[in-house]
C-alpha cells in the first residue's frame, strides 16, 4: 500500500466512514489541531525528563488519537447498518479525565502556591510545554466549534480543557525540577 493515494489533490479528504469534505472544514481542522498537539506531546516526551512524566505522556497521546478518531467520524454515519458503532474503540471517559486531575493534583501538591501569571519560557522544555498547551486551546475552541454543530460525546471537550490545565501544571513542576525560575507577569502602571 502506497502512502499517497492522489485522492486528496482536488482539497478534499474523506472523514471515517467515507464522506469527503474539504480540507479546510471543521472537522478537519479540529482531528488536525489534536495532532498537532500529539506531536508536541512527543517532542516533551523526547525530553530529559522523568519516566512517569513520558509515561503519562504516553497515555494522554493514545487518548488523542481516540479523540481523533472521534473528531474524524461523522455523526450521522456513526452507526454501520446492522445499529453496531463504526467506531469500535473505547471511547474518552470519566477516569480517563480523572488520571489527569490526580497527575495535577500530584504535581500541585509539590508546587509554591501561584499568585501572578508566568511568562512562558526559561527553559527550552517547559516552553515546549507551554507551547502544548496554546496548541490543546486552540484545539479546545476548534473542537467547541464542531460540537455546536454536529454533537459529540462532552468528555472529549472535557479532556481537552483538564489536559491544558495540565500542561500548565506540568510545566510548572518541571521548572521546579529544571531549577529555573518563573518570571511572573507583572504589570505596569499607568502613569
């Protein structure tokens, strides 16, 4: 099986269950963003950070791809004919976003309390983290979007708001761990 298939070349893409749609729609640009953050998430994985965080890294990846898989399946070609889901994966589901309120909880516990914003950066992994998380809120309102539209399982906009609190969390906790000091917004005055 080749990689190209040439069926994309006039924009068009199919959806999980054969609908074509233009590159461009909504849908598309939602599956599209959640694997744009997948790849982040990898990049942090690839990082010299601890095996638990890679390993809770590793799990939030496959569940993109289930949210993924969601996203990419029209609602209205969800069920084959004989009334059995197209799409026969488990779905997101209420421990999945209670792994990652105790992973914050955990991370948070460790942490100084938190009284002005923080500037992203200091270090290159905890901007990658940072960058994950506008990635999953851009992911979040592209998602919010198609669900107005077409309807979907909430737990889905519900992991992805959890997992950028997460990303926020965690990179707090790795510039802890990296020594690197949070440089907290604070603004000016008027005159």
């Amino acid at each position: 099986m080749k990689i190209y298939t040439k069926t994309g070349d006039n924009g068009t893409t199919s959806l999980f269950g054969g609908t074509r749609v233009p590159k461009h729609h909504i849908r598309i640009d939602s599956y599209g963003t959640i694997d744009e953050l997948n790849s982040w998430l990898g990049l942090i994985g690839d990082q010299e950070i601890s095996d638990s965080y890679k390993e809770q890294l590793s799990t939030i990846q496959k569940k993109l791809f289930t949210i993924g898989a969601i996203l990419a399946t029209e609602p209205a070609k969800s069920l084959l004919k004989n009334g059995k889901e197209r799409l026969s994966i488990e779905k997101i589901n209420e421990a999945d976003i209670s792994f990652l309120e105790r992973a914050m909880d955990q991370m948070d516990g460790e942490l100084p309390q938190m009284t002005h914003f923080i500037l992203p950066g200091g270090h290159t992994t905890v901007s990658y983290c940072h960058i994950a998380r506008t990635v999953c809120r851009r992911a979040e309102r592209k998602t919010t979007i198609l669900h107005e539209n077409e309807p979907f399982d909430d737990s889905v906009l519900i992991y992805l708001n959890r997992l950028s609190d997460y990303l926020f969390v965690l990179a707090r906790k790795l510039s802890m761990e990296l020594k690197v000091e949070e440089i907290k917004w604070i603004p000016e005055k008027k005159d």
